[in-house]
C-alpha cells in the first residue's frame, strides 16, 4: 500500500493511447513533428491567451531551464524554503543559471507573501557587489500541499513588477491545485502576473513529459539555445507532444487531480488531530510520532518520513490511480490509531 510519491504511479491508459498512435511511421525531428507544432494552439487555447510551448522530460529541466533564462549569473532568485528547486534539485537552477543565487523565504503553510519578498529585497540594495533581484519563484501546489489563491499570487506578481521581478512558477501538481480552487488555467497564471509555468503531467497520469509555457512572449529570448546546449532538445519530441495534448485535450489532467485529491482529503480527515497543514491537493503532512509510523510500516503502509530526523512527520501521497481499498485501510488505520 505505496503513499510515497505520486511519482510511483502509473501512466494514463490515455497518454498510453497517444504514444502509440504517435508511433506510426516516420516524421521530422527535433520538434519540427506535427504533435510537437500544435502545442503552442493546444496550450494557448487551454490557458486562454498566447503562448510559446516547450516539451522537456523532467520537472528538473523545465524549471532549471526557465529559471535559467529568467535570470543571469548574478541573479537572486527568491523561493520558500521548502521549494523543490532550492531542496530536492540537486543545485540544478544555480548551475543551468551559471551561478545564479537561491534565496530562501519562510511563509506560512509553504507559500510566499509579498511582505517576505520585499523585505528579502530591501534587506540587501542591489550595487555591484551584491546579486542582483531577478525572480519569484512559486510553487503550485505547494511542497506542503497547500494552492495559492489568484488574489495572493497576482499581491506577489504586483510586487515583483514594481521591483523588476520575473515570476516563475513550478507547476509539478498544477493540475491538482487548479482542481481545488475550481478555477481556470489562467486565473492561476498569467491573468495574475506570471511570466513563465513548469507545466507538470508527469505526477498526473503521463509517462515523462512537462512543458515550459511562456505566458510573456518577450520572456522566450534564448530559451531554445539553453535547451539544447543543456541536453534536453528531444529528438523525438512528438512521444512527448503527444502526452502533452492528450493529457489538455482529454481532460485526464482534470480527472486524475480531482480523484487524487478527494483520496487525499479522505486522508486528511482521518488524520485528524495529527495533521499538519490543510490538505488542499493531493498531499497530506501528519505528525505521528515515531512509534505510530513504525506500527503503520508493520501494517504494510508505505510512506515517507518528512521534516526534522526523529520528528514523528510523514507524508503520505494519493495517487491518480491509488486504489481506494488502500486509501480505506490508511483511513481505518489513522483513525485507529487517533482514537487509543
């Protein structure tokens, strides 16, 4: 019964269904396929404005990559502390940024305000001896699992403009923070001032594609040149163009994030006292204790340890496919175990 990632899922029977209908006979590389050529219309239309689309196969790569472009060498760039590209991303933005600086922010249940940002900036005046402000980076879903509002994302967006600042967004389980807030795309993303989102399917039903959506056209610049001078221009891109336009235009994003994230509120609820943050997609944040986690492992229940060493947290993570015989168990077994 695996709650560790939703990264240990399988991929979509629909994204399956493209692949193999991509897999016929031969066609130009590189992205010049007509699956990868729709992407731009196909995304434009689902975000509801112009854009310029890029297919890569790793999280890693779209927000390393399009941080990389956001900002130079001296850049900072400004994240919360529990952000995936300053805590699991092995250095990634400093080195496809040539050195850019991460600076990292607290805020309450994984989210940035701008009253953080503007007292990280003003802390240190920009000069010649200093990193220069260059972005915001969010996180949607957060790494706590909780969504930003449009009106708390576009309060940072209007700050950073007023300060210079680009607005990058990580967008691994976008679908299931739109899936919560019950809103657009677009209401999310460039109608409340960002720049640039790290499309994530992967963790949602696809087999290994994201894309990197550029809502400000002028943000593109050499984005195709650091693409392929870091490894990730594909060669044949349209196996994941064609993940990309299934996972939009089948709905299976808005499918996969609303089942994995009724799941995950059933866990949450059987929490109980033990949870840590609100469950507001498909992740759940408990503190157990460590005996309590040691009899859930017995039990068969596997999960990760979350925060400090020895602090009794865990994380358990619902699935697009999780079966809900287990997600039940995991239920039966929290509320047991709330109750002695």
């Amino acid at each position: 019964m695996r709650f560790y990632s939703d990264n240990t899922a399988t991929a979509a029977p629909e994204i399956l269904a493209a692949i193999a209908e991509a897999n016929q006979g031969h066609t130009i590389a590189y992205g010049d396929d007509p699956w990868t050529q729709r992407l731009d219309e196909v995304l434009g239309q689902f975000f509801g404005t112009e854009v310029r689309a890029f297919a890569v196969t790793t999280g890693t790569a779209a927000n390393s990559l399009s941080l990389a472009t956001l900002s130079p060498p001296w850049g900072a760039i400004y994240a919360h502390e529990e952000a995936h590209i300053g805590a699991d991303e092995c250095g990634a933005p400093q080195f496809f940024s040539g050195g850019a600086q991460l600076v990292s922010l607290l805020g309450a249940n994984g989210k940035l305000t701008p009253e953080a940002i503007r007292a990280a900036v003003d802390k240190h005046p920009a000069n010649v001896h200093t990193v220069q402000p260059t972005v915001v980076s969010l996180t949607q879903a957060t790494e706590l699992g909780t969504a930003y509002r449009p009106d708390e994302i576009a309060a940072i967006s209007k700050l950073a403009r007023e300060r210079g600042l680009a607005v990058q967004m990580d967008g691994a389980r976008f679908a299931n923070a739109v899936a919560f807030l019950g809103c657009h795309p677009g209401d999310v993303t460039w109608r409340a001032g960002v720049d640039v989102l790290s499309f994530g399917a992967t963790k949602n039903g696809a087999l290994a594609a994201e894309a990197v959506v550029f809502f400000n056209l002028e943000r593109v610049r050499d984005f195709e040149f650091r693409r392929k001078r870091a490894g990730h221009l594909i060669s044949k891109s349209r196996f994941v163009a064609a993940q990309l336009l299934a996972y939009v235009e089948s709905g299976v994003w808005q499918r996969n994030a609303r089942r994995a994230n009724t799941l995950a509120q059933q866990i949450g609820r059987a929490a109980g006292s033990t949870l840590m943050y609100p469950v507001e997609a498909n992740e759940v944040f408990v503190r157990l204790g460590e005996p309590r986690k040691a009899s859930l492992r017995a039990a068969g229940f596997g999960f990760y340890d979350w925060g400090p060493a020895r602090s009794g947290e865990a994380r358990f993570v619902a699935s697009w496919d999780q079966r809900e015989e287990d997600v039940a168990a995991l239920c039966k077994a929290l509320n047991e175990s709330e109750l002695a």
